[in-house]
C-alpha cells in the first residue's frame, strides 16, 4: 500500500463511495426484470410484520411505479410480498383485482396486475423480498416465484456482506478511538506529573544558582545541571505534544494545525482552517495527517514552497498538504499508516504528484449529516 500511495495512485482503504450492496440491489432488480420478462421488479426490506421499504427498482421504459426509499404497507394474505413474509417461501399473486389494503390499491393504480416475490433470509430472519410485477393481463408464467429464489439468496449474501463489513469498519473505529484516548491520557499524566516535577526542579535549579558565589565551581555546576534540565524539560513537552497536543483537545483542529504550522522546519502558507469542532477521532487523524505531510514536504529536497488546507466542505473535511520539492513522491511509512487510519474514520488518503512539479497529500474524511 504503501508504494502505490508513493507512485501516486490512491490508497483503496476507505474510497468515499455508496455501499456496495446498493449497487447489487440495483443490478439484481435489473437482472429480475429480464429474466422474467417483468416490466417492474425491486428488491425490499421489511420494517415490520406489514411494512416495507424499496431499496432498489427496475421499471421498463414507460411503466409507473413506486421511488426508492418509499414506505408500503401490506396485508399478509392478499399480496405476493405479504405471503412472503409469513411463509417464508416463494410466493405469487396472479391478480390484485378485489383484494383490500393498501398494497393493492397501489399496485393496481400505477397499472400492475400480478407479482411473484420470493424472500431474502439473512441470519435466519425474512430481511426482505424480490419482487417482480407485470402490467400484462396474464400472470407472469408458473414457477418464476421458485426462479426468484436465486436472485433473493444474491441478496442475502449482499446484505450479510454489508453488515459483516460494517462491524469490521466499527471494530476498527473502536480501536482507532481507544489508542487516541490511551495517547490523550500518557499526555495528561506527562503534563500534570513529569512536566510538573521539571518545572519545580527547574526553579529550585535558578534559586540555587541565584545563591551561588559568582565564578564558584557550585555556581558552574548549578548552570550545566539548568542547562540540562531546560533540554530534559523542552524533549518531554516534544514527546507530549507528539502523542497527543493538549491544543488539539481543547482548542480543536484549526489552532492546533495552525500551531503545527508555525513549529513547522519549512515555511508553510495556509490557505484555509475550519471554524468549527469535529469528532474528536477525526479531527486527531486531520492533525496527524498534517503533521507527517509537514514532515515529508521538510525531508524533501528542493521545497520552497508548501501549502496545508483543512477545509470544512459541509459533508466531509478535506485536508490537503502541497510542496514543489522535485522528483517523484517518496514512500512515506507514517503516511501509509495514516491511510489506515483514514480508513477507519471513513475517510481516505492520497499522495500523488503535484502540477507543475512537487507532490500533493489529500485525505477526505465523511461527515455525519
């Protein structure tokens, strides 16, 4: 991975995409309808013992029907999907001619005569159904509710897939959270225990030294013994401030990119920081993304330039880190581990060549609406 992020092709954990099983939906309907020879078809969840959802639908050119996303009600005896749901099984309705409910009222105001379903079991329970409907007088021909089973057991291997990959993308949320909130503790107990005990040795150290005779071999001693303590005390703050920067808890992603910059070994433009407050796992890895693209763009040779955006786009917050250092972009170790990390947030991290010349890191993370 991470020599396909160097050579500038995008890392593939996390792509900000649908879910996948949408798109199997979508092809399954599709796939249903010419199979059959329906004029309709959609696959559906149940929310209930007599509600569902659409999720997906196929319509031939002309024929009516209901959006995805819409919500029907069903009586369990007098359609297709209904007897589905208490059977289990494949079913048919050759005609919704006199039957109540509202299920049939609709079916038969948008111009189709007659369905056959057959389910989508997903651990055992009815999850939903596959559907195909005709605006044709005559039934679709015997047997093509037992044909659906396929398309429905397609279904199902989607949808477990999804949830299986969904408690993975949670796990690994989970333990992304976890290691921030191990780092935000180690930097508390640094501040409020070593960092403490420096400083007032520090100052014991200068009241010392404020006594001594002047030229005194102690007066010496009491100085290289501050000396030393000030190096101590600047590398614990460093090592604080590199497992998590108190100003990213309290300030947010803005200042504390915004400091990052000015510590920066290379002068750095900022062209945009957000306002607001984030989650705080996502703005963590913004910083940290920020913070090893500052790091890479210093290393490089020939950077005279570097620029860093965190912008704030409603839906998802975008940081982007660019040099002109020449040559192609180097493998970045600590930036193939942030793109893991991307991932795991839903996000996803880039690093290709810049235009004209240099190299250009980019992750975008999803905000929840």
């Amino acid at each position: 991975m991470a020599d396909r992020a160097a050579n500038g092709v995008p890392m593939e954990p996390g792509q900000l995409q649908t879910a996948p099983e949408e798109a199997i939906f979508r092809a399954v309907a599709e796939e249903v309808g010419r199979v059959l020879d329906a004029e309709a078809t959609g696959v559906l969840r149940f929310l209930g013992d007599e509600r569902a959802v659409i999720v997906a639908v196929w319509r031939e050119d002309g024929t009516r029907g209901m959006p995805v996303n819409a919500e029907l009600d069903f009586d369990r005896r007098n359609s297709a999907l209904g007897q589905v749901r208490s059977t289990r099984a494949p079913a048919r309705a050759d005609s919704y001619a006199g039957r109540s409910g509202e299920l049939p009222g609709v079916m038969e105001a948008i111009g189709l005569r007659s369905s056959v379903a057959a389910p989508v079991i997903v651990a055992a329970d009815v999850w939903g159904a596959v559907v195909a409907s005709t605006t044709r007088e005559q039934p679709l021909p015997a047997g093509s509710e037992h044909r659906l089973a396929h398309f429905g057991a397609l279904v199902a291997h989607a949808v477990a897939a999804g949830e299986a990959r969904r408690g993975l993308e949670s796990s690994r949320l989970r333990l992304v959270e976890a290691a921030d909130e191990s780092r935000r503790q180690l930097e508390h107990t640094l501040h409020e225990g070593a960092q403490q005990h420096l400083l007032a040795l520090m100052l014991r150290l200068r009241a010392a030294l404020a006594s001594a005779d002047p030229g005194s071999a102690l007066e010496g001693k009491l100085g290289d013994a501050l000396e030393e303590g000030m190096h101590l005390q600047a590398a614990v703050g460093e090592l604080a401030r590199m497992l998590y920067p108190a100003i990213l808890s309290e300030r947010g992603i803005g200042p504390a990119v915004q400091a990052l910059a000015v510590r920066a070994a290379v002068p750095v433009h900022l062209r945009g920081l957000p306002s607001r407050r984030f989650p705080p796992v996502l703005e963590a890895t913004a910083y940290f993304v920020s913070e090893a693209a500052l790091a890479s763009a210093a290393a490089h040779a020939g950077v005279t330039q570097v620029s860093l955006l965190v912008d704030d786009r409603g839906d998802r917050l975008v940081v982007e880190v660019r040099h002109d250092g020449g040559g192609e972009p180097q493998p970045v170790p600590a930036l193939a581990a942030l793109a893991e990390r991307a991932a795991a947030v839903g996000g996803r991290l880039e690093v290709e060549p810049a235009q004209p010349a240099g190299t250009v890191v980019r992750a975008e993370f999803l905000l929840a609406g």
